[in-house]
C-alpha cells in the first residue's frame, strides 16, 4: 500500500494549448498506479449523472424488538444511488440540494420511514411495505372474560402503517473522510405524525486490511412517532392493563461498515450496527429488548 | 478610493508562458513588457494561472499563483483569497505575490482597498467582523479587481455522497 497521500488528485497547470495535448496523451504513471486510498476516496464520493448499483449476497440479520416477530434475515442487499447536479437518489432517499459548498450541503429530502420494518420478520413484507397482518381496529374481546390475558405482539394489535418523511439536512465535511450530518423531519403521510432529528459524524479509515467507516448517531423521535408505532390503545386488541403511551426517545447508535476490495467490481463487505432504544420506546409492553443490533457479512459486485 | 474600471489580463500567453516556467521549476514573478504595456486602465490586475487541470476526480488544485497590480495612483491595497488576507501594500502604485495557492473551482482572489481609517496607527487593517458568506464578505469591500481561480476537470463531475451506503433499514 502507498503512503497516504493528503491530496490524492493529480494536477497539472496547462495553457488552453497544452491543456488539447494533454488530453490525447496516455494517463500517467502517477494514475494508473491507483492507491487504496485513492480508491477509498472515490468511494465516498459519485460521479454525477450515473446510476450506481451494487449489490451484496451474504447473510444478514436484525435482531427482533417486536413481541411476536423472530429476528429479520436477509441473504441479498442493494446499494442504489443516483446524484445529478442537485437532484439525488440514494437508498430510498430522494432530495435536492438547494445549497452546496466545498466542505458542505443543504438539501431538502424525502424517505421512506423504516420504523415499521421492526414488526416484520419477513424482508419482502419489509420491501412492500406489509409488514404484518395485523387485527382489526375494533376491539374483539373474547366472550368469556372480555379480553385474553395476551401481552402486546404482532398477532393482535392493530396494523401500523409505514410512512414518508420528509425534511431538510445539512451535510458538513471538515476534513478527509469526515462527515457529520444534520437531519430534522416530519411524517407528510399523516400516519405517525410526529418528527425526528439526527445528529450523526463518521469518520472512514483506510486500512491495508480494507476501508473502515466508523459511524455514531443520535437520533430524537418525537411523542407522536413514537406512540404511533409502538403505543397500546384501544386501537389494539389487548387487555386495557397493557395500555402504553409512548414518549419521545433519544437513541444513540454505532455502526461500523467494512469493505474490502477485491477487484474493480468485487468486495467483500460487512457491517454491523447496535442501538439504543430509549426508554420511550423500551418500555412499551410491545418491545421485548431495550437495544437492537444489525449485521452483514457478504460480498459486493458493482454492475 | 474606488476605480470604476478594472481589466484582468489573462492571455493564454501569460498561462503558457507560465507553464514554459514550470518546466523550468522557475515561475515568472511579473508580467512580460508587453503585457504591462497593453494596461491601459487605471488599474491593472495579472493573475497566473487562474487555470488548472485536473487529471482526477476530486478535482483539486495546488498551485504557485503569481499576482501583480499596478494603479495609476498610490493606494493601500490588500490581497485575499478565500477571505483569508494573504498580502498588503501601504502606498503603493504597484505590488507583486508569488505563493502556493489550493482551490477547489470556486474561490475569489480580490484585491481591495482600505480607508486610512481603517487602519491601525501601525497601518494595519483592522480587520471586519467575520462575514457569514463569501458574498457579504465580498459586499463588505472596496474591490479594486477580483477573478475567480477555476479548474478544468478531465473527468465526469462527482459529488460527496449524502446517504450511508448499504443503509436500508
């Protein structure tokens, strides 16, 4: 492996008649000697105007929070992105950034809320959207003594809905492989009708054992989300005595994403996250753990 | 005191000769006779290079820049890049810069006079209150010249990804 270069881009000061030379002569040395590090930085980084698929086969799981749901497996995972000038596509998220600087971006986005995802256990009931059956909204009391003596699970509460968020981020780059993210947003599908905000700073770490990107974040969800997805009511088919009213929650998270190149197209990837719940939302009669955790271990082809 | 008229002079032959000068590993410190002679404002502003080419992606540049100025009269002058003051001439009709300069396509190098009051009984520039953006800073000076140092890139154009990648859930 090379040294760490600070600045791995090659520049050279030409005239408008040496600049016409330059682009009919080969690559240079210098390019074509590609550094990990060169290439860990393009990682961060897309060419405009290109779509970029990748996808991962391996085995991943996320463990179960959910009363009634075993943990979430998945065999196959996608990594598709698309940035225009503004526009951008990346992973559900669509957005346009409505400022960008050197070391920073303001955009507005619009995502997919994956709170629901924690009552499937099944990945196409998370990938349509059907996370569970669930019970009717009508209260069902059995006709012996009311009501079963059932906790909270996935088996007889109400459905709840997947959501759209949308909001604003700032996105900051103070240094090299450094990133730290702002994001405030709003549910505008009118299911939980609540908010959240994150904070979140990762730092990448080119290794000769492949790329390391360390991540941490704290995420606040309002009341209202909170108590959409994981409060009792009467909406549920429990026993009065199980009612819960969620309550806003901070959930701090680490992540830890590896990637080891293989060739131009292949890696072998992995990561794994661990969060935090809140009490907010680990007390819910529903919830089971008060932290989840989620990891990938596979490997990578870019099409 | 304010020029109403500024001429930037960046003809490819100042860039070329520049280039000759690299190979050389001596950049040009002032501009050819015949350039200075064809400064008929009255102020003059050369800028080498204001051009880079970047073989990769990111593209950035980093570069020994030569500035020069001349004005019909004296004047306190100040040079600065990126709001970072890098020079500055106290009663001076001309003045010259060489020094490495990194950008990144969007920076201003902008040569501005101060008022006398303006400055120290040291005759230094007291320094104004940090702007919140590159314009109000702008807007804040009294330009004598201004250009911005741009780059040619030979590859598509990319940008920092805003997403975590393999982030679905």
């Amino acid at each position: 492996m090379s040294a760490i270069h600070a600045m791995p881009t090659v520049y050279r000061t030409l005239s408008a008649v040496a600049l016409a030379t330059c682009l009919c002569l080969p690559a240079s040395a210098e390019e074509a000697n590609t550094s990990f590090v060169e290439d860990f930085n393009e990682q961060l980084k897309v060419f405009i105007n290109e779509l970029n698929i990748r996808v991962a086969m391996g085995y991943g799981e996320r463990s179960s929070i959910v009363r009634g749901t075993d943990p979430l497996s998945f065999y196959v995972l996608p990594d598709v992105s698309y940035y225009g000038e503004r526009f951008f596509f990346d992973n559900g998220m669509v957005g346009y950034s409505l400022k960008q600087g050197r070391r920073h971006e303001v955009s507005l986005f619009t995502k997919l809320n994956t709170e629901f995802s924690f009552f499937t256990d099944s990945i196409t009931g998370y990938w349509f959207g059907d996370a569970y059956s669930g019970v009717s909204s009508f209260r069902n009391p059995s006709p012996s003594d009311g009501w079963e003596d059932e906790p909270p699970s996935v088996d007889n509460i109400a459905k709840r809905s997947w959501a759209i968020d949308a909001g604003i981020r700032g996105d900051y780059y103070p240094a090299d492989y450094t990133h730290i993210g702002v994001v405030l947003s709003q549910d505008i599908r009118n299911k939980h009708r609540g908010q959240w905000a994150s904070v979140m700073v990762s730092q990448g770490v080119p290794t000769a054992l492949g790329n390391f990107n360390f991540k941490g974040e704290l995420t606040y969800k309002s009341q209202d989300l909170v108590d959409y997805y994981y409060g009792v009511s009467s909406r549920d088919n429990v026993a009065p005595n199980y009612y819960y009213r969620g309550r806003s929650v901070v959930q701090p998270a680490l992540s830890v994403h590896w990637q080891y190149p293989l060739s131009d197209r292949l890696s072998i990837v992995g990561s794994g996250r661990y969060m935090w719940l809140g009490d907010g939302v680990a007390d819910s009669p529903l919830i089971t753990k008060d932290t989840t955790t989620t990891f990938f271990l596979g490997v990578s082809y870019a099409l | 005191m304010r020029y109403s008229l500024i001429t930037i002079l960046a003809a490819a032959t100042l860039i070329a000769s520049n280039a000759l000068a690299k190979q050389q590993d001596v950049p040009l410190p002032h501009p050819q006779v015949d350039e200075l002679l064809e400064c008929t404002e009255p102020f003059c502003l050369w800028v080498q290079p204001q051009i880079c080419v970047a073989e990769n992606a990111p593209a950035v540049c980093k570069e020994t820049v030569s500035v020069n100025w001349r004005s019909e009269e004296p004047l306190n002058a100040y040079l600065a890049f990126d709001e970072q003051v890098l020079a500055c001439w106290q009663t001076q009709a001309n003045g010259s810069w060489l020094g490495e300069l990194t950008w990144f396509g969007d920076e201003i190098l902008v040569l501005f006079t101060v008022d006398e009051s303006d400055l120290t009984a040291e005759g230094e520039w007291r320094e104004r209150p940090r702007r919140t953006s590159r314009q109000q800073f702008l807007n804040s000076l009294d330009v004598l010249a201004s250009t911005e140092m741009q780059i040619q890139s030979l590859f598509p154009k990319a940008r920092r990804r805003l997403g975590s990648p393999w982030s679905v859930f």
